[in-house]
C-alpha cells in the first residue's frame, strides 16, 4: 500500500494579551462560555476515546451543541482541542485513559495540601479549576474574514475582541505592547485569519493571538553539507559538527549553555536559548548548509528515590533539548533553512568507537558528526579491525567473566545493603550489568550489516555497535562512558592483538576496571 507524503507541522507565531472588560455582565458570561466550552472539550474527549465520529458529535443536533450550548464552530473546535490532547497522549506513550483535565501534578499537590496548609490549599484549589474551566478556543477562518467567533474589531484607535456568545457579542478591550502587535493588526486589516484561545488566570482572562506564517522558498538545503547538532550533559553544552555532501567533516565547535543553567527564571532561560539558537541558525547561514539535529520525543528523567542521587536529577531536568531544538528549527524554516531530524539510534555508541579516537574528537562533538552523516544518508559501517576484535574468541571470553564476576559480586552487595535507596541503586546496576551480558552473544556473531547491525544473522538480532561498546568500554577502559577515548585508536589501526593475551594492566587500567563500578556513588560514567 502507497502511503501518502507526510505533511510537514505549520509553523505558527503570535502574542498574548490582556482582556479588559468595560462592562462586568460581559465579563460573567465570557468566563460562563469558557466554562462550557472546557467541559465539552472534557465530554468530546471521553467520546473520541469511545470510537464516536467527530462528525456527529458537532453536529447541530449533535450533544456538544445541546448539551453545552455552543455553535458548531465552537463544538468543531471542542473537539479539535480533544483530538490533539489525545494525540499528545499517545506519542508520549502515556495512558490516554489516565488524563486529568487541569492539570495531574496540580491535583496531587491539592492531595497533599488538604490538611496542611489551609491558605495554600484553597489558592491551589482555585488555580486547578481555572485551568480545569477556564479555555476556550475558536480557529480562524480565511472565508470568514479572520475568525467568527472570536473577532478582533479595531474602533476608535483602539483593538476590542468580540466574543460570540450566541444571541449576543461580549467586548472586550485588547491591553499588550507585544513586538507582533503590528503583525497582528495588519491581517485584521487584511482580513486573514487569526486563531484565538482565551485562559483565565487569577480572575483575569487573557488571550493568546496565533496564525500560521508564510515561509520563503528554502535556499540551504543538505546538497551543500549540513550542520549537526548534540546537546551533551556534562560539561553542559552543545556539541556542533558541519559536515561536506562527501560525509567528511568540515569543522567542528562547542557552545556552552552552562549559562542556560545559571538563569535566574524561565523568562531568561527563554531569551538565553533564543540568543543560541540564533547562533547555530547564524553559522549554518555562513557555512551555506541545512540543519541535522536527532529526533527527540522525550527524555528520561530522574524521580526521587531512583537511588540515581540528587546530581543525576538535577542533569536530567535542566536539559533544554526539546525547547533549544524547537528554536533552532522554527528559526531555520523562517530564513529559508532546510531542518532534518535523523533516528538518535547508537549516535554517541557509533562516535565514540568509531570517529573519536580517530579523529581526536571530544564524545559529544563525535556523535554530532554522526548526526550528520546519518542526515546525509551515510550508513556507518563498522570498522573491519573492530569487526576482527568482535569475533575474536578470546575477547567474547574475556569480557563475558568480567560481567559475570561483577554480577556475582553485585548481587553480594545487594543482599547485605540494608539502605533501602543504596539497594535501589545496587539494584539497577545489576540490571544493567545482567543486559550488557545479555549482549555479548552477538560477539560470537557476523558483525558489520550496511547499517552497523547484524542484520539477522544472530538469532537474538543483538546490535553489533552495543556488543562493541558492551565489551570494550567497562571491562578495558574501566568506565561506561570514558572521557579519553584516544586508547582506543590503537585498535582501530589493527593493533589489538596484545589485549587478547590478557596482559594486566592494560589501557584502561587492568583489574582496577574490574573495581572501578563496585563502590556506590562512585564512577558512574559520563
């Protein structure tokens, strides 16, 4: 079956703005609407998860529009609203069935609040139900002049928001000194469309004016080379490699965004990563290529009592991945700038063994050029000495008692440890420890497939380039994730042939590896 072309996101711009409503009686039911409006969006939800046809939902006689009051256009858009939480839901890979309208994290605060804190549980309670109450939303609509339900009146100098409460119009007056406030009024003037999206926050509605921008023609495409990027933890930054149309790497550099951490609230942290995503916009301008970046849809992050400690949580939450990607490619599209997202699959697994110690690249830096070539279309092929490393037998051998040893060492550990968060740790190390063992079966295996896997030929399908790293890291260089990947080049230039005998200490230090992990809290890898 032919599928059809993917449909590419529209890129979308606007402003927030304050409502002021001269008269009061507008204001009560504008926030009436607003709750309607929410607990149909809440029933079109629960509807849509049933199988009912958005169709008859929203028809005139449909139960949106009886049972709540509205207009089709406003049911249409209840249900449009459903539709895209559910679709969020669902390429998160949460429980569709497990929404809570207003917010999850709020209503467990409210849990905990109830017989603490009087004052703060009542301002909580009233900030969950207005979120839980106060949306409502209306598209725009080219046919109709800009939007019918909710319209944008300019009168007397002034910019007033007509609200469609079906036998009649609320007014409200439109307060912002936004930069697109400009933009805005030159498509009510040309009548364009516009979408609108009221929320009330502490008794006062404000409005979010959005519409979908028209882009030029892309100018810098991938023909002429492309600019990859990968953000790294520690040290926190971001890693950039452009790479020729011949896959051979041009230049590379790093940007720190330690300052990014160090921002006092969200509103700096904002302009801080705008200022950078200009900075990797503005370079792949000069170098004349397009965009790579990995396809991140979510990233793991640490919860208490993980036994992964305080450091790990802090690295986990302050990563702008999705926020700074997010940047960097509505940056691109606007100047005209081909952006790619490639499969983040192995990147820094294949960089580190293949490109780093080579070409004396940092792990970051080397996984960036990774990304790039993967957006070139370049399969990474697996080096043939590293292939003859991979079916050595006594390389299999050797790493496969290392794993055991600290196996059986760990489970040791993790009986007599009576600290419930220090067994959790022990735990999820030997878990880890059992799966990279669980990995070595490949070794014995025909390595190397066009895509860098063993393309069937071992019955359990294990990936070559996770065997590789499985056995060459840990058990020879001591570390999940060494810093000083140049040990390795030795190897990668065919001479291996003195680790196999065993030699101890060798490159990464001999039976210290071995030790290296056994010590909680120590040496966790970077």
């Amino acid at each position: 079956m032919k599928r059809g072309k993917k449909r590419e996101p529209k890129p979308y711009t606007g402003l927030e703005a304050l409502l002021v409503f001269p008269d009061h009686g507008d204001y009560v039911a504008t926030l009436d609407l607003m709750r309607r409006f929410s607990s149909a969006v809440r029933y079109g939800y629960k509807r849509l998860l049933e199988g009912e046809d958005r169709k008859e939902l929203k028809r005139e006689d449909g139960p949106l529009c009886t049972l709540f009051r509205l207009n089709t256009r406003y049911a249409d858009d209840a249900i449009l609203k459903a539709k895209a939480l559910l679709t969020s839901q669902v390429e998160l890979g949460e429980n569709p069935r497990k929404v809570v309208f207003g917010g999850r994290k709020l209503l467990a605060d409210l849990a905990r609040l109830k017989r603490s804190n009087l004052p703060l549980y009542e301002r909580k309670k009233a900030e969950w139900r207005e979120r839980r109450k106060g949306t409502l939303y209306a598209r725009g609509d080219r046919s109709k002049g800009g939007n019918l339900n909710l319209r944008l009146v300019v009168r007397e100098g002034n910019l007033w928001l007509r609200v469609h409460l079906g036998d009649r119009y609320a007014w409200a007056l439109v307060k912002t000194s936004h930069p697109r406030l400009q933009a805005l009024l030159s498509r009510v003037y040309a009548h364009e469309p516009y979408n609108v999206e009221l929320a009330l926050r502490e008794g006062r509605v404000y409005a979010l004016f959005s519409w979908e921008e028209e882009l030029p023609p892309l100018s810098l495409t991938q023909e002429g080379g492309v600019l990859a990027l990968d953000v790294n933890a520690d040290p926190y930054g971001l890693a950039l490699a452009v790479v020729n149309p011949d896959g051979s790497l041009r230049r590379h550099l790093t940007l720190s965004l330690e300052e990014v951490d160090r921002a006092k609230n969200r509103g700096a942290k904002e302009i801080l990563l705008w200022n950078i995503a200009h900075q990797v916009v503005a370079l792949a301008e000069q170098e004349g290529v397009a965009i790579a970046t990995e396809r991140l849809k979510h990233l793991p992050k640490g919860r208490r009592g993980d036994g992964l400690g305080p450091a790990f949580r802090r690295k986990a939450h302050r990563f702008a991945y999705r926020s700074l990607l997010g940047k960097v490619h509505a940056l691109a599209r606007k100047k005209g700038i081909q952006s790619l997202e490639v499969n983040p699959q192995d990147t820094s697994t294949i960089g580190m063994l293949k490109y780093a110690p080579l070409l004396s690249l940092s792990k970051d830096v080397a996984a960036a050029y990774v990304i790039g070539r993967r957006a070139l279309g370049f399969k990474e092929e697996i080096p043939k000495p590293l292939k003859a490393l991979l079916q050595d037998p006594s390389f299999h051998d050797r790493t496969r008692r290392f794993y055991e040893g600290r196996i059986a060492q760990l489970k040791e550990r993790h009986r007599e440890e009576k600290n419930p968060y220090l067994r959790r740790r022990l735990g999820r190390e030997l878990a880890q420890m059992k799966r990279a063992l669980a990995t070595l079966p490949s070794l014995q295996g025909e390595p190397g497939g066009p895509a860098g896997s063993t393309a069937g030929r071992n019955p359990q399908g294990i990936h070559a380039w996770r065997a590789l790293r499985v056995g060459l890291f840990l058990p020879l260089l001591g570390r999940k994730v060494p810093r000083d990947l140049s040990v390795l080049k030795p190897i990668l230039l065919g001479s291996w042939e003195g680790w196999k005998r065993g030699l101890d200490p060798h490159p990464g230090g001999g039976s210290a590896a071995a030790d290296a992990h056994l010590r909680v809290g120590v040496g966790s890898g970077g």
